[in-house]
C-alpha cells in the first residue's frame, strides 16, 4: 500500500472498517462471470483520462488531496458549526470511491490511457458499489461513495459524511483539472505546442512561472520540463 494511502487507512478509529477498506485497498479485484478484473496498480494509475489527474500517479494524488479537503471540511463542521461527523464514514469514502477506475484503464502503446473491455458494461461508480455491498461494508460508507457524484450520480448525499466527500472530490478534480487546462494553455501560448502528458507539478510550476516572470518565464519553465524528461529517460 502506498505510505501515503497508509497513513490516511490508519486514521480510522473503528477496527472492523479499517480492515475492511484494508483489504480492498490491497487487492482491488472484482469478479464477474467468473472472471477477475484487475485493471492497473494504484500507484501509477491516473484518476481521469483527460479532465483530471490524466497522467501516471494521479490515482494517489486525488485520493490523498480529496481527503485532505475532506479532513479541514470536518474541522469545519466540528469545530466552527459545533456539528456532528462520522469521519470513519468519510475517510472510508473518500479512500474507495475511485477505487475501480483503475480496473477501466489501460495503457496504450504510445503512452495514452484508453478504457478497457470492462468499462464498456460497468463504469466505476457501479462497479464499487456493488462491491462495498457484496463485501458487507456499512451502508453509510456505501451512501458516501454512491453519492459522491452529487447530481450527477445515482443518488444525492443525503448525509453530513457523503456531501463532504462530495464536495471535497469535486474540489480537487476542478483544482486540478483548471490547473492543468491553463497549463496546457499557457504552453500552447509560449511555445506554439503541448507538452505530452502533463503532470500536476509540472502544471503548477507553469502557472506559477506565468504570474512571477511572464511569458518569458513560461518559456523557460517549458524547457526546463523538457530537459527533465529527456534526463529521466536517459
């Protein structure tokens, strides 16, 4: 399990919930027809195909960002509203609501992620619905990933726990998708074409090269990247 993923796991109180969101953090297989699908590893899948976290490692990112969001929303609650909030309920929702996503991926030859023969039959969200039940999970945490699409998605939250979840993953997958756009932008701007599978940090440091040094700074964020890239490969 990835330590950052870990650390998150252990912050739920409640020992039979936290074995359970354990051992489908360690093995996220599902099973139809007699076949397992497995899709790729969680440390290296993206969390999107193109809006957001489109790139190797966003899996992790979005997860460990959205709970964060979620964590500093109960605070909130507790603290400022003087509120109630299971944040077991939360902390289990928001570390298996995306669970599956990997399972629809796959990688193609040139790099690009595309969905996989599973994806055509059963996106994500159903896909681990219908796991959390079969697995026994405690129906608010089922709420809590069923809900976390808003209105969107098969049901609204109807709980303090899956309206932060949803809130919180809608944050992020905007924050980092409008970075990303922008970056993109800003390249496409400075130096006439994109730069292929564009990472969060790299996206960050554009934007922010953009505000402290202009378009000239753009140019140079660019290319560094590029340097980067072509070190890591060699």
């Amino acid at each position: 399990m990835h330590p950052k993923i870990k650390k998150l796991v252990e912050k739920i109180r409640d020992r039979k919930l936290r074995k359970k969101v354990v051992d489908l953090l360690e093995n996220p297989t599902f099973e139809a027809n007699g076949k397992t699908y497995s899709g790729l590893p969680l440390d290296v899948s993206p969390a999107g195909l193109s809006h957001h976290h489109c790139y190797p490692g966003g899996y992790i990112e979005h997860v460990v960002s959205t709970a964060n969001i979620a964590l500093t929303m109960c605070d909130s609650v507790e603290k400022v509203y003087h509120g109630k909030v299971n944040r077991d309920f939360v902390l289990a929702g928001v570390l298996l609501h995306d669970i599956f996503k990997p399972a629809t991926y796959t990688i193609n030859e040139n790099g690009s992620y595309s969905s996989t023969h599973l994806a055509d039959y059963m996106d994500h969200l159903s896909l681990v619905i219908s796991e959390l039940v079969r697995r026994g999970f405690p129906l608010e945490v089922v709420h809590v990933v069923a809900a976390h699409h808003g209105d969107y998605g098969p049901i609204r939250p109807h709980t303090v726990e899956a309206l932060i979840c949803h809130l919180a993953d809608l944050a992020d997958s905007r924050l980092n998708g409008e970075v990303l756009n922008a970056a993109a932008y800003l390249t496409r701007k400075a130096v006439g074409e994109e730069l292929p599978m564009l990472t969060s940090k790299e996206a960050f440091e554009i934007v922010h090269s953009k505000a402290v040094e202009g378009w000239k700074g753009v140019e140079k964020t660019v290319e560094k990247i590029k340097k980067r890239r072509k070190t890591r490969k060699s």
